[in-house]
C-alpha cells in the first residue's frame, strides 16, 4: 500500500519537545539485538545528523529572519530525535564492535540502493563504494578477532558475508578522481535524490565517527586502521555528496530532506522487529511529517514554487536491509579491478602509467599500510585470517586464502607490483618492501 506524507496530519511542532527522560531511552541488548536492528538504528542516526548539520548550513546562509526562526525551531526536535535514536546503542558495545555494524550498514545499504537506483550511472557508483566499505568489514572483523579475540559472526549475525573486498590499500587515490557527474534533479528520478540523499548521510555519520573515536584506543594498530579507514570515508562523502545537484536552493534541498527523513522512518516501521523501537520509529515519523509540511509551506512562501511538483507522489517502495550475498559476490567478481578517473571507472589496467594516482599511493603508503598490516598480524599470531565465507569461496581466486590463491589477487597487484621495490602482502596486495611496521 503507498503512503503519502503530504496526506498525512502530523504532530503540531509545538507538541514535539520532549524532556530528558523520555530522550535518554533504554538501549538495545547487545547481545539479543536483531543485526538488522542496530543497522536501521545507525542509518537513522546518520540522517537526523545530517539535518541538523544541514539545517546548520542552510541557516547561516540565509537571511530572511522567519526562515532562520522555523529553521531553529524545527532543528531543535531534529536534534532530540539524533539523541533518542543514538541513545538506543548499548555502553557495552565495544567501539569495535560498533565500527563493524556500521559498516555492515555500508554493505547492505549501498546494496539496496544500488538494486533500487533507476540510473544506470548512479548505480555504478554505489557499487564502486560498496567494494570498498565491504573490504573495510573485512579488515575490522581481523582487528576486532586480533585485539578482543572475538569473531564476528554474532555482530553481523551471519546476514552479510566477511571476507576480502577491493582491498583498502588500494582504495588511496588522487582526490579530484572522487568527484562524480552530478544530476540533474528536474530529470531525476526522485528516487535518485532519496537514494543519494540517504548513502551520503549514511557515509557522512560513518566518517564523523572515526574521526572522532579512532584517537581512544591505546593499541597503535587500531589508531592507525582507524586514522587509514577514516580517509577513505571522507572519499566517500566526497563521491556522494558530488552526485546531488548542486544547482538547487536551500529550500528545495531542505523539502527533500524531510521527505526523505519520512520516507525511512516509514520504510523501517515496516520491518522492525523490535516493538518499542518500532514505536520510536512511528513517533518520530509524525513528526517529520510536520516537519516537511513546514519545508513545504516556505518553499511556497519565499519561492513561490510547488514542492508537490519535484517530489514523489506517494512511497511505493519501501527500504528493507535484507541478504545481499550472492548479489555482493557478483559485483566483486565483475567490479574489484575497477579504479575512478575523471568522474568515470575504468580498468586499473587502463591508468596510464604516470597517473596522478600512482604518486599518491607512493606516499601515503609509503612506511606501511595499516590494513594489511591487521592481516599479517592476525596470520603471524593465529596462524590464520578470519573470514565468514557462508556461500563458498571467495569469487575472485586471487583474494582467495593463500592456500587456494591462484596468481595475482586483482589487476591492481599486476600494476603496483611490476616497479621494483614492491612486493605482495598476505591478501595478495603489492605495497613498498620493508614498509616499516605501526607497533
């Protein structure tokens, strides 16, 4: 049955306050938590994040008073919602095991979005991310195994595949090679803008949390996987946010962040299995629907345009986080060797030889590479890497384990292992010799 936030009454914005109480909710039980659960919990946090960041934004770049007023008014319960959401994630769920849901959010999230993307160029894009993010799984699950000698299947619930990605060294590129082809949000599909609108949050919140808890752990390792993986994330945000059209106005960005806000909690109501959660998620609901209804209401007011006439009629299709394995292992299969350039993906065979990328990686990975350095550790110290392989081998025979590799691990390791000086780390990676080690 469709939905249409526009039909709907909401919560009257003067009724939404809520005291500390009824904010600071009871969190999940870590252990009973539902996977799936604490990822709907990680993406909505992402989102009410980034309205309050965007709100921010949009207020110090206007001038009319009475937008700034309603901006300020309906920031303040997009904060509250921010705190209730985020206040659902236990104390005793470690940092690291935290860090592993989120990027299960990465995987499974970029993976319905890409299967739901109408565009066929929008969709090469979330795959290219979603390699990466799956690699990152990967590297996280053998720190978190390394320094806390926990697997973890019991964190992912065995919904989503761990093993190797398009690995994380080679991940370092050129920044202007980030950028992407922007839409054009009159010819898109609204569901391009939603998707878009819902990764770069997602990647955003992701971003924001290493850099600001990769610095609290004592072990050098973790710092330095931390401080190597939160680069990637700000890669990320910079792909995604360049694929928003950044000829709209405020107020047209801010109408498509509420509709997009109703839209996900309506889409995680359906799907929650938990009730009082669900329960978080219908309140909050009405209350975004106030909240676009006022987008709306100055949208007509100051610009005198419809919103009706840029936004979806009514929510046909719904978000679900669901298995995505035997779809993940055909991207990798089709896509691992696949590098950014000039707003395209090509080959890395196809770079040509002095690439701006080529310098880039010699610097950065110059004394080491943290991520490869996890597995080389976890090998020396266990004998053996920690993968969750459900569905068979790895369908790249190169990032296969060591014993079933068959030459190189990706395209990658033929480019970056001909220069002299280089040589093959344990997934197979070619990174500098005697790269020097982090602890």
């Amino acid at each position: 049955m469709s939905f249409n936030p526009l039909r709907e009454r909401g919560i009257p914005l003067d009724k939404q306050t809520r005291n500390w109480a009824e904010l600071n909710v009871a969190p999940y039980d870590k252990h009973d938590v539902h996977p799936f659960s604490r990822c709907r919990g990680i993406v909505m946090n992402g989102i009410e994040t980034e309205a309050v960041m965007f709100s921010h934004q949009m207020s110090r770049n206007t001038l009319d008073p009475e937008v700034k007023k309603q901006l300020a008014n309906v920031r303040r319960v997009e904060a509250q919602q921010q705190k209730a959401v985020n206040w659902l994630i236990p104390g005793d769920e470690t940092t690291l095991e935290v860090t592993i849901g989120y990027e299960q959010v990465a995987v499974d999230l970029t993976a319905w979005v890409a299967q739901n993307e109408p565009d066929p160029y929008l969709r090469q894009v979330y795959e290219f991310g979603l390699l990466e993010d799956f690699d990152h799984l990967y590297r996280y699950a053998n720190l978190y195994s390394l320094l806390q000698g926990k697997e973890a299947d019991w964190i992912v619930g065995r919904l989503t595949e761990i093993m190797p990605g398009r690995p994380t060294i080679f991940e370092h590129r050129y920044p202007a090679d980030e950028i992407r082809r922007p839409m054009t949000s009159l010819a898109a599909d609204p569901q391009s803008v939603l998707n878009a609108l819902t990764v770069m949050s997602a990647e955003q919140q992701t971003m924001n949390y290493y850099m600001n808890i990769g610095n609290r752990f004592t072990e050098p390792l973790a710092r330095a996987t931390y401080l190597e993986i939160g680069q990637i994330e700000e890669q990320h945000v910079t792909q995604y946010e360049s694929i928003l059209d950044p000829t709209v106005s405020w107020l047209e960005n801010l109408v498509f962040h509420e509709y997009n806000e109703c839209w996900l909690y309506y889409s995680f109501m359906q799907t929650e299995p938990d009730r009082r959660v669900k329960a978080l998620y219908e309140l909050h609901l009405h209350m975004e629907i106030e909240h676009l209804r006022i987008a709306c209401e100055l949208m007509r007011q100051v610009e005198k345009r419809d919103p009706e006439a840029i936004l979806p009629k009514s929510i046909d299709r719904v978000m679900t986080f669901q298995e995505n394995k035997a779809w993940v292992r055909q991207i990798l299969a089709d896509q691992v060797d696949l590098i950014a350039k000039n707003a395209q993906f090509i080959n890395i065979v196809e770079l040509p030889p002095r690439d701006p990328y080529y310098a880039y990686q010699s610097q950065v990975n110059e004394n080491g590479c943290p991520t490869e350095q996890i597995i080389d550790d976890i090998i020396a110290t266990k004998g053996d890497e920690y993968r969750l392989e459900t569905e068979g081998e790895h369908p790249v025979p190169g990032l296969r384990r060591a014993e079933h590799r068959e030459g190189h691990s990706t395209e990658y390791s033929r480019c970056l292992g001909q220069p002299a000086g280089f040589a093959q780390t344990a997934t197979g990676a070619a990174m500098p010799q005697n790269p020097g080690r982090l602890t």
